[in-house]
C-alpha cells in the first residue's frame, strides 16, 4: 500500500536512473509534438528504450492565446465569443458555467423555459464534443472507419444548431440572462427524429469498434489509473468516472434545472484505457435520455431570457460556478470590482486536469500504448493552453 | 471552362497542326525507318507461316488483316511479351492500379462517404491517374545526411521484387512467365527480399521515425514468415510438386481450402501482415511515428513504393487462389468459337473476325476464373480495412511465433493422417488424373 507520491516519486527516479545508467545512443528521444500527426496541437517529448517509454515531458502552451487577461478588457458579453474559442466544438458548455457565474455574480434568475433551452443545448453539444472526440481516438488506434462515422453522424445534430442559433458550431447561444433565442416553430420534432435516429447510429458503434477483438485487444488493461490514484491526481469527468468514481457535476451541484432531471451517472470500474473510451460513449446514450425528457417537460411558452442592460455591471464580489462539460468540470472564477469588466476571470478547465495524468501513465507502457492512453484522458490542447 | 484567348484564328490552330504532322511524318520517314530497318537487318527473325519475319513482311502483315492474327499469334508466345504484357509486369500493374480505385471505393462507401469524384466523369474513374501524374511532378526531397545510393536504390528494388514474385505466378495452364519447379521456394524466396528493403531504405533514410519502422517492419516479416511457409506445406505434400502450375493442376477434383480451411486462414492473415495492411500496419503507424519508414520518402518514391506494395498484393492474392482455391478451374463457360463454323468456312473476314488461331477457350476461360478468384481475396483483404484498428507490437509477435505456428500443424496433421490411409495424394482413392 504505497501512497500515489511514493509512486511517483519510484517512476520518476527509476526513470532518471534509466536514464542516467544507459549511453545517450541507447535512449532514444521522440518529439510527439505539434509537427507530428499523433498529438493535436500539443507536444510532449517522450524517451523510449527500445519499445518502452521510459521519460515523459509534456510541454502545454502551443495554442496559447491569453483568453483570461482578454477579458479583462472586454464587458461581459463582449467576453463571450472569445471564451468560446477554446473549445469550439463545445462551445455550449464552456460559456455555460461562465454564464452561471455571471448571474450569480448580478444576483438575476433565468426564466424557466430559458432553463430547459440552455440544457438542451449543452447536452446536444456534448453530443457533437463527444462525437468529435470518438472520431480522433478511433483514427488514432487506425480504425478508419470510426473516423468517418463519427464525424458524419455529428451534422445530425450540427442540422438541429444551425436549425435554432443560426451557426453551426460556434453558436455562442448560452448568454447572462438565459439564451439568444427561442426555439423555431416545430423544433421539438424535428429535435426528437434527430436525436432518436442519432440513438440508433449509436448502436452501431458498439458492432463495429467497441465489440472488436482487436481494439479489446490493444486497450483492455493498458494505462490503468485506479481510483485512488485518479482521485488524487485531481483527474475529472470521463477519465474519473472510467476509474469507478462516480462523480458528476450534474448530479452532486445539480445547476439550473437538472435535479428534476432523471439519470444515471455512467462510469465503470476497470480504470483501463477501453473504460476511458467507453464512458463518453455511455454518457453520449445518457445525453440522447436526458434530451428526451428535457424536451418532454419543457414548459410550452414563456420568456427565454432575462432582460439585462448591454453593459451590465454586478457588484463588487466574486462567483465561482462549474458544469459537467464534454470534458469534465469546467469551472469559471469571476471576481468584479464593480466596473462593467470583470476584474479577473479564472477558467478551471478540465482539460488541464487530466493531462496530469498523462506522464504517470506513459512511463513504463509501450510507444504502441501513446495512442490509447493519450487520447482516452479526453484532452484537448486548446482548451488546456487557454 | 476554359476561355480562348482573343488572338485566337481557327486557320493558325489548323495550319500549325499540318505543319506539326508533317514535321513528325518527315522524320519517321527520314530517320527513325531507316534506323529501325537498319537494326533489324542484323537481328536474326523468327518464322511466321513458313516465311522469314523480314521488316517488309511485317509491314505488310500489319496492313492486311488477314496475315495480322498470325504475327499477334506469334508475339503473344515470346518471353519479352510474357514478361512485360500479360502474365508479367502491365497486367499486373493495371490490376494493381484497379485494386487502388477499388479499395478508395469500397472504404469510401463503407464509412459513408464518396470517395473519388471529380476526376474523370464517372466517379473519379480517373483520380489514380491524377494522383500519378501529381506524384511524377513532385519534388523528390532527399533528407540530408541520406544515404544516398541506398535511398535511390530502395523504391526501385521493392518494384521490381514484387514483379519478380509476380512473375512465377501462372495465371492458366502455360501462362506463367518463369515456369520453375522450384516455384513455391522461389515465391517465398523473393518474398525474403522484403525485410532487408524495408530495413535498409529506413536505414538510408537517416531519420528517427523510419528507423523504428524499419525494425517493426523487419520483426513483423520475419515473424509472420514462418507460418507463411509452414501454411503452404501441407498443400505441397498433398501435390507432390512446388511447381505452381503443378499444384493447381492437381485441384481439378476439389479445392485445397475443403481439407485445410486453418492453413487458408494463417496464410490469409500472414499475408495482411506480409503486405502491412490494416491491422497490421505497424511500420506506418501514422499515430505512433509519424508515417514509419515511409516518412521520408516524396514525390515518385513514395509513388514507386506504392505500386510495389500494391503488386504485391495481388501477387499474395493470386498465391492464395493458387495454393488453396483450385487455381485457374471452374466451370466452362466460353464458347469454343467465337463464331460457330468460322474455322472451316472459307471467308477470310469471319476468320478475322472469330479470331481464329489466337483464341483458345480453355485458356480463356482459365484466365476468366483466375481473375474472379483473385479478385475475390483481394477484395477480402481490403475489406479488414474498414473494420479492424491496428495491433500492438507484442500482440503482433505473440500471434505470428505462437498462435499462428500452432495453428498450421493441426492441417498439416489431418492431411499426412488423410494421405497415409490412402484417401488423398499420388495413388490414394481421390487423386488428380
């Protein structure tokens, strides 16, 4: 029973005796970098000894663009097409928990059915994230075909966000107040042939990737991270649920309307690299359950949005609100001074979060493991390097 | 879509073009006819028809349709046609450049997609040959530190080893262009060639990510080799010869798949991994090292490799019929004339026309159900492509010295118990002819 820092502490030195004890042309440096087709864009410098990989060095920071101090100079709705830019294809989600805060911070309620509004839309969004993200890690592991299905079956529910924001996907639709705009006439239909056909494409991913021998093969016991590790490591959303902790935003802060909403947390106790690409698969059936019922209980009229002034000022405070993300927790910080900028704004991004994982899974697995392990932590680099 | 330029005149386009085929005209008649009549005045010639194959007869012969099928007769039985045209290197690469389209295809309708398109009318029927002409017009970057002569050298060598091993495979009875007996060996042989190739064109390369290729792609051969070899024993022992045309000849009652189905299967799966396909495509494992040891290669390198891998596979494929789908039988479906009557009738044009002397119906039809069955495992092979995602490396080892070798003794077994009862092979009750 040795502590996650002794564990840590034994790779590291076992990795820097490796190191050190073997001649420099034994070891063998591979830069996994922004150049290179396996990685996004983000580098991380691996040393291998023959087909182990014995030192890990991620180097976040590629993409960085400055988000937090751009707000600073921005009012907050002039924030909100920028804060979406990190992680577009979830752009739903990322301003979700800003706009929360922000409400927060003004002290206003967003109108009931402007509720129901905003959390079909997050979960629709966690619908094409979680696509996206399917698309990649099948590529990755050189299952072709799971590239494509993915990444066609997402204009599905790209149709239905083009059908009510007017764009397809950065949408920037969440606002303070509530959302932009109401749905159009006959939305709930066409919503529930979309998602209900979507449910059943799903289905079909099971066949062809997850069933297969081979990807079983390759993923099943590869990078395990076991529960207290992952709770110790501060690892969240899918990674943390795939390590059989059951632990979702949406259930234990349950934020606008989501306590009268029924489900189930997914995750799975087998902590290995298959568990990490299979809970976002669960939670993408969980979301299809969700949007039903949304839909369902929705109220028929009423206002979406709460009027607010454009250059809206909150007094002098701080707010600290977070949502279940494609990704995990994402968490804003708001601290105001009064004036209608904020004076500082923190994103706790989950991203970030789960890339500390990375390093103490690489070290000791094989060069042919990089692919599932990196691309199971449900990282995206331009959310990480904000 | 394009427009025509203003200083355009109908008259200076024609005019140009007389003046261009006449230029053409005059220097075949000046130069390039005196040159070939020239040469052939020391070559000794072949008799066609109890007559000396002088220049003038073939001249003649090519004008009058008639006194043509002989000649054609003649040339399709050279070695230089068999070796460059049929059995050999064009068919081959046509029906390489077939797979290519096919395979695009094929995937692009299995992940809902299109595919090729735009080039060409009927879709993308003409994209390889973009791709090709694209390729041809590259600049071929040579990294720095390269070794040279070896980096050159690579591509040229894959090429031609995959037309080497394409060049013992008989496509019908008589049509082979090396008829060895030895031919199985020699097969399995050049097939050898493959591990060094790749090893030292990664190792020429200089670069980091074609070197772990090359050594993946060396221990991924040499592993997968030796079930390769051992798969086509038994088939060997129950026909008594290594000469392919020998073995499918002895399928004429029943195919090799009926009574070895586990040895069909581990040579299926060694040749994946002989060709690196899906999901054995470690060497180029684009996630892992970038392209492996085809990270350095550019332009028509890239291009020469390409075609390589892709004669390859359909040199495996026609192996596989060969070995265990009865070769080139099947029922005859071709007619024994063209025309009914036209050898003994004395028209000369209906002659011409049933192509009498140079077809044979036998030949025809063999080459016919050759081509099905090749066809058939080619598109097998191409299909785990859309459903398997690549292994790991020790998963790879474990299945080619330890799943795979176990495998092929069970067949090999059941035939040697099926032989010595005296059911199968040379003498037994079910024996070929």
């Amino acid at each position: 029973m040795s502590s996650l820092e002794e564990k840590i502490n034994e790779a590291k030195k076992l990795s820097l005796q490796i190191v050190k004890d073997t001649e420099d042309d034994r070891l063998m440096t591979l830069s996994v970098g922004p150049q290179h087709p396996g990685s996004g864009h983000f580098r991380f410098v691996i040393k291998v000894d023959g087909d182990y990989i014995v030192n890990v060095d991620p180097d976040p920071g590629y993409v960085h663009r400055g988000h937090e101090k751009m707000c600073e100079y921005r009012n907050y709705f002039q924030n909100l097409p920028q804060l979406e830019r990190p992680a577009l294809h979830d752009s739903s989600n990322i301003l979700y928990s800003y706009c929360l805060a922000v409400e927060d911070l003004i002290g206003i309620t967003v109108p009931r059915r402007g509720q129901f509004i905003r959390a079909i839309a997050s979960e629709l969004d966690r619908l094409v994230y979680t696509e996206y993200w399917l698309a990649i890690y099948g590529i990755f592991l050189g299952h072709s075909t799971m590239f494509m299905w993915p990444a066609g079956d997402r204009e599905l529910i790209i149709d239905l966000f083009e059908r009510f924001s007017g764009h397809r996907v950065t949408h920037c639709f969440s606002i303070p107040g509530g959302v932009r705009n109401d749905f159009p006439y006959n939305f709930k239909e066409k919503c529930l042939t979309q998602v209900n056909y979507f449910e059943k494409r799903l289905k079909e991913y099971e066949h062809i990737f997850y069933n297969n021998p081979l990807l079983r093969q390759r993923t099943e016991g590869v990078g395990i991270l076991s529960k207290e590790d992952a709770i110790k490591l501060g690892v969240t959303g899918s990674v943390l649920r795939a390590s059989g902790v059951p632990y979702d935003i949406r259930k234990v802060e349950p934020y606008d309307i989501y306590d009268e909403i029924d489900f189930n947390v997914q995750y799975m106790k087998t902590c290995d690299s298959f568990a990490r690409a299979y809970v976002p698969y669960l939670d993408m059936l969980e979301s299809c359950h969700i949007i039903r019922q949304l839909l369902d209980k929705m109220p028929e009229s009423g206002d979406v949005r709460e009027k607010l002034l454009g250059n809206v000022k909150g007094p002098p405070g701080e707010s600290y609100k977070r949502v279940e993300s494609g990704r995990g927790a994402l968490g804003y910080h708001i601290i105001s001074d009064g004036t209608s900028r904020p004076y500082r704004v923190k994103m706790s991004t989950p991203s970030f979060r789960n890339l500390m994982a990375l390093p103490f899974l690489l070290v000791g697995s094989k060069l042919g493991d990089m692919p599932p392990i990196y691309w199971s932590l449900n990282y995206w680099p331009i959310e990480a390097d904000r | 879509m394009g427009s025509i330029t203003p200083d355009f005149r109908f008259g200076n386009f024609v005019g140009s073009v007389i003046q261009l085929v006449l230029v053409i005209l005059s220097l075949v008649t000046v130069l390039i006819l005196p040159i070939i009549f020239f040469t052939l005045f020391f070559v000794p010639l072949p008799v066609v028809n109890g007559q000396v194959l002088t220049p003038y007869l073939f001249f003649s012969m090519v004008v009058d349709p008639a006194r043509t099928l002989p000649i054609i007769k003649f040339l399709i039985h050279t070695d230089l046609f068999r070796a460059a045209v049929f059995p050999g290197f064009t068919f081959a690469a046509l029906v390489a450049a077939a797979t290519i389209f096919i395979e695009r295809k094929l995937l692009a309708k299995m992940q809902l997609r299109v595919g090729p398109l735009y080039a060409g009318k009927i879709e993308g029927i003409f994209q390889l040959v973009a791709d090709g002409l694209k390729l041809i017009a590259k600049e071929i970057i040579v990294p720095s530190g390269a070794d040279k002569p070896i980096f050159w050298l690579a591509p040229l060598l894959f090429v031609s080893t995959s037309a080497a091993v394409v060049s013992l495979i008989p496509v019908a009875p008589g049509w082979v262009v090396a008829n060895v007996n030895v031919g199985l060996i020699a097969t399995f042989g050049i097939l050898g060639f493959f591990p060094l190739i790749t090893l030292l064109f990664s190792w020429a390369s200089n670069s980091k990510y074609p070197f772990i290729g090359g050594l993946r792609a060396l221990h991924q051969m040499v592993a997968f080799e030796i079930p390769f070899f051992l798969s086509a024993l038994p088939v060997v022992i129950l026909s008594a010869s290594l000469n392919l045309s020998d073995i499918a000849r002895s399928q004429n009652i029943f195919w090799n798949i009926l009574i070895m189905p586990i040895n069909a299967f581990v040579f299926y799966i060694s040749s994946l991994a002989e060709l690196e396909r899906i999901p054995f495509d470690l060497p180029e494992a684009e996630s892992e090292i970038v392209a492996g040891w085809l990270t350095e290669t550019s332009g028509m390198i890239f291009g020469l490799i390409q075609l390589g891998s892709y004669l390859k596979l359909y040199a495996l494929s026609a192996l596989f019929v060969i070995l265990f789908l009865g070769g080139w039988y099947g029922p005859q479906i071709f007619p024994h004339e063209l025309i009914p009557g036209a050898s003994t009738s004395n028209i000369p044009l209906l002659k011409i026309f049933a192509l009498d002397g140079l077809y044979n119906a036998v030949t025809v039809n063999s080459i016919f159900w050759f081509m099905v069955k090749t066809s058939a495992v080619i598109l097998i092979m191409l299909i785990t492509r859309g459903i398997n995602p690549r292994i790991r490396i020790d998963i790879l080892l474990h299945t080619g010295w330890y799943k795979l070798i176990v495998l092929t003794f069970i067949n090999l077994f059941i035939v040697l118990t099926l032989i010595y009862s005296g059911i199968l092979g040379p003498g037994g009750m079910i024996s070929p002819k």
